[in-house]
C-alpha cells in the first residue's frame, strides 16, 4: 500500500509518501513548500486570501505527485493556523473542492502526540524523561516522556508567526521586547514549568522547523559531516548559545549569510531562539538533541499501527 501524508502547517506544508508493508515504510517522496499561511491574518484569527491561494496551489502541486506515483489513501491534516482561523473550515472545505483532498483539523493534544510518536522513532528515548519541543508557526508543543510513555504534554498557540507578529518590531530586536518576549513566555508557560519540576528533565529534544536549521548552522560551523539518512542531528547547549548570541544582533540581511540559514526561517528563528533559550534556562536543561522526525513522521507512524490493528482484525 502507498500512503501520502499531508502536514498543512502554519509556515510549511509537507509531503510525504511511503509504501507500508507488514509494518514497515519506505519512503518514496518527499517535498516541502512554503506557504506562510499565517502570513498577515494569524494574529487577527483569520487566513487571508492571499495565504488561502498560495495554500491551495501548493496543495494543487501536491496532488499532480500524488496521482503520479499512484498513491492507495491520502491523510491530510492542518494544524494551529487554519484550527484557530475564523474561517478556517471554509478553506477546509475549498481545498476539497479544488484539490479533491480531505483534510482532518487536529488538536493541540494531537499535534503533539503525533510529535511524541515521531520523536520516539527516530530516537532512543531510553528511560530518562525528556523534554520534547517542537516549535511551528502557530502552536508550540511541549512533550515530558520517555521511551515508555508520555508523563505530561500541553500545546500552546503561541508559535512563530505569532511572536514574531507580537514582539519582534525591530531588527535586531531591541532589549525592552525581549524582555516583554520573556515575560510572556513566562507567564504562559508555568504548567510547563511546574511540570518540569516534578519530572526533573535534563535532555531538550527539539523537533522540526527551528531546530532543523539550528542544526544546520551548528553542523557548518563545527565542520561536521551531513547524514542524509540520520534520524538525529548535531546540536548541543553550548553550540546553540553562540548561535542564539549571534542571532540576536544581526539584522535579517545579516542573519540570511549565516551558513546553514535559509530564507524560510530567517524571519521566525531569532523569536524562536530566544523561547529556546529561556526554556533551557529556567527548567536547566544540560544536553540538546534533534530529531529527523516530528509530526508528519508520528502521523504516518500512527497511521501504519492502525492499519496493522485493521488487517489482524480481518
């Protein structure tokens, strides 16, 4: 069976097509576009038909690979900008009408099981309880589990777009809204926080969009060899400090000749390194890691054990 998953995020829309056997996958295509769907609307609660074009055209390119390679069953879902749009179910239903594609609008709680899931493919969890964090254009989740179980989770409309359209007025930021930034995040964050100080974790796994090109500056400067097939890449609490240094005083010209930055992030990563830096201190975080995998991943994943449970129901 071939099976394409379609993760429709606020700042990036993914495809993902795989051949399931017997529990397993493998990968036969992927792609990413950016759409900015929360572009200019996201913080008034809407998607404005500038986005809504751009994410139907994606959408439409998505379906011209799909019906290429002769794909068995389509599992589109969207996430923090079109669940919190006003007319977010209007664009839904366009997009089924113009593409043929139906799309699931998932939770919060969803959204970052989906991440744990994910996350636990590509890493060995083991028995210590991590902090998993995954940091979109529209919501951020936060995971504490370990290989086992999850202990604790929260998702909170509180991503990229949205801080960048809240905070960061100058480029580089100025000292008074980093700290207004800081505030905020302490202040919505204190489940997380009272959390963290029953589980105690001492690990940050860091998923997706942010921690991606984290890495790959990271990787860059420190002359480390890419691993095209790796589910974890490089990154540590000391290497992510400098970068988060170096971020915070460049302007965005500056910020896009720094190896490893690509254009889709230029914009969104200086407010998402500063939440990264304030979670690692104020919970004490000791190591970073970096999954390959994050919600795309645990939906296929997920999507695979519930075709394995169907066919030994047959």
């Amino acid at each position: 069976m071939t099976i394409a998953i379609i993760d429709m995020g606020t700042n990036t829309f993914h495809l993902l097509v795989s051949s399931v056997r017997e529990g397993t996958f493998t990968s036969i295509y992927q792609e990413r576009i950016t759409v900015r769907i929360g572009a200019n609307g996201i913080s008034d609660g809407i998607i404005n038909e500038e986005a809504a074009t751009r994410a139907i055209n994606a959408l439409k390119l998505f379906r011209l690979k799909i019906d290429e390679i002769g794909v068995d069953q389509i599992f589109a879902t969207a996430s923090s900008a079109i669940r919190c749009a006003e007319n977010g179910m209007e664009l839904v239903q366009r997009i089924k009408d113009e593409t043929g594609i139906k799309t699931r609008i998932i939770t919060g709680d969803e959204e970052a099981e989906s991440i744990y899931y994910g996350v636990k493919k590509a890493l060995d969890l083991g028995d210590e309880i991590s902090l998993i964090m995954d940091v979109g254009g529209g919501s951020i989740e936060f995971i504490l589990g370990n290989s086992h179980e999850i202990f604790w989770k929260g998702s909170y409309e509180m991503g990229g777009q949205r801080l960048l359209d809240q905070f960061h007025k100058n480029d580089p930021m100025k000292s008074d809204e980093i700290q207004k930034l800081n505030n905020y995040i302490n202040e919505t964050l204190q489940p997380l926080f009272e959390a963290s100080k029953h589980f105690n974790p001492q690990t940050l796994i860091g998923s997706s969009g942010t921690f991606d090109s984290l890495s790959d500056i990271f990787r860059l400067r420190n002359n480390i060899s890419e691993v095209k097939l790796g589910t974890e890449f490089p990154l540590t609490v000391d290497g992510f400090i400098s970068i988060y240094h170096d971020l915070l005083h460049k302007s965005r010209e500056e910020r896009l000749q720094i190896p490893g930055m690509i254009e889709m992030r230029v914009d969104m990563i200086v407010v998402a390194s500063i939440l990264v830096k304030y979670i690692i201190d104020k919970i004490g975080i000791q190591n970073i890691r970096v999954s390959a995998y994050a919600l795309k991943e645990g939906i296929l994943f997920s999507t695979i054990d519930s075709l394995e449970f169907d066919s030994n129901l047959a």
